[in-house]
C-alpha cells in the first residue's frame, strides 16, 4: 500500500484536493483532525497532560486549552513535553488507520496536515503532495473562511513553513492558481494517477 501525505500552507485549497482523493474511495487519516480528537474530555492523553502541566489544566474533564498553552509554551522544555506527550498519539492513531486500510486491501491512504514537514510525521509518507497558492490569494481565502483582518491572514501565512521549503521536500506540487473547477480537475487527475501507480497498472511517475 502507497502512502501519500498531503500538505500545504493555509489558504491553499488542501481540503479540496483531499476531497476529491476521499470522493474516488481513498482511506485518509486527517492529523489536525486527530490532534484535536485526542485532547477531547475521556482521552488518555488528558491524563498525562495533567501530570506534567498541573490537575488545574482540566476543568470537569475539559481541557483548558489557553492555560495549557501559557504553560507549555513558556519554556523550550514545556513544548518538548507537550509534543513528547501528544506526538506519539497522534502517530498511533494514524498507524490504526493504516493498518485498518491496509487490511481492507486499499491500494493507497493518504494523511493529510497542515503540519506535517518538520513534525513528528515527517517521513511517515512514500510520496508528498504539497498544495500551493498565489500569497494573495491565499490571503483573501483565510479572510473570507475565518473572518480576520488580511493583516491577521498574513501573519498567519508567515508564521508557516514557505512554500520553497515546502516545495524542496515535495515529490508533486499542485499548483492552485486557477478556479476551484480547475483545481478539481487536477486534483481528481493526480489521485486518479497515484491509485494507477499505487496498483502497480502506470508505473509512472505522477
């Protein structure tokens, strides 16, 4: 089984070209998703993140995200133990979904995140795609999904990893520069061609 890991920098269109890989029968493991699941009330996780930040952090089973953040971020040695304690999670997640896809005979699975180069899951993928868009107009998709001030979209923007860096380690770039028709269109073409590749029918390189 070919696994293909998905990224690109906010704005990018990545969940559309997600889609259209999930629309053709693809398994994916969505690793924002998942680290979002893993701090919800009853996880495992909660616990070890109360032991090491303080009990104060979970409020009736809650996580108090902010007062986490305060605390993990402080210090060098607070973001390691955060990310030594949520990484592995994550990664365990993500191996369930594949061994799951895996076992019902799926040519390919895709992990898609806006973080992937430079975490954890760095390498858990045979081939990356990475998405990319004109600055600007990444800028005006941030501002009309979330509803923040083009400044507040920029900084966001150049808090993330550049598309160079993302683009010197990607196998494929999607270059989404046209409407979102067009953005279908490639995106079902590459899916279409790594499934191929995946079967071993192309052989090619997409």
């Amino acid at each position: 089984m070919m696994t293909v890991g998905i990224t690109g920098r906010s704005g990018c269109g990545k969940s559309t070209v997600t889609a259209c890989f999930l629309a053709l029968g693809v398994p994916a493991a969505d690793a924002d998703q998942i680290s979002r699941e893993i701090l919800q009330p009853g996880s495992p996780v909660l616990v070890q993140l109360a032991d090491r930040f303080g009990s104060d952090i979970l409020r009736d089973g809650v996580l108090d995200r902010r007062l986490l953040a305060d605390r993990a971020f402080q210090t060098p040695e607070g973001k390691a133990a955060l990310d030594a304690i949520t990484h592995p999670a994550i990664i365990r997640r993500i191996h369930e979904a594949q061994a799951q896809a895996r076992a019902a005979g799926s040519p390919l699975f895709l992990i898609d995140g806006a973080v992937l180069v430079g975490s954890a899951l760095d390498g858990q993928w045979d081939k990356l795609v990475a998405v990319t868009a004109p600055y600007e107009t990444s800028v005006e998709r941030i501002v009309q999904r979330d509803g923040i001030s083009p400044e507040m979209a920029r900084r966001r923007l150049d808090a993330q990893l550049s598309e160079s860096q993302l683009a010197a380690r990607a196998d494929i770039l999607l270059h989404n520069d046209g409407t979102k028709e067009q953005l279908h269109r490639k995106a079902q073409a590459l899916a279409a061609r790594l499934l191929a590749e995946a079967k071993g029918g192309a052989g090619q390189t997409v």
